[in-house]
C-alpha cells in the first residue's frame, strides 16, 4: 500500500476542538513533526479535515 508523510506546519492554538483531535489522531503534536501513514480513505478524510495546518507528501 502506498505511503504518504504528514508534516504539521502551523500551530493548532485557537482552532477548533475537533481539529486538535484529528492532528492528535494523526500523530502530530509539534510544528515540523512528520508521521508516516497508509494512503487510505480515513486518513485522507482526516488530511483534509486539518489541510490548512499540514502539509502531504508521497513517501
């Protein structure tokens, strides 16, 4: 299964409580921090819940 790499690239102080949950979810927990995933639909639902913090790439 292919891989992508999420790297967090702004900061999740004053967004909502569900985006902070979902960079929780995903692994992120500092700016410049990069998690490693499977290029599913859940992880893409989640990636694009949050894509204005985050930044993809293929792995």
């Amino acid at each position: 299964m292919a891989k992508i790499k999420v790297t967090q690239v702004k900061s999740y102080i004053k967004r909502p409580e569900d985006q902070k949950r979902t960079l929780q979810a995903l692994g992120l927990h500092k700016i410049g921090q990069v998690v490693e995933h499977d290029d599913t639909a859940s992880i893409k639902g989640m990636i694009n819940k949050v894509k204005h913090l985050v930044s993809v790439q293929n792995a």
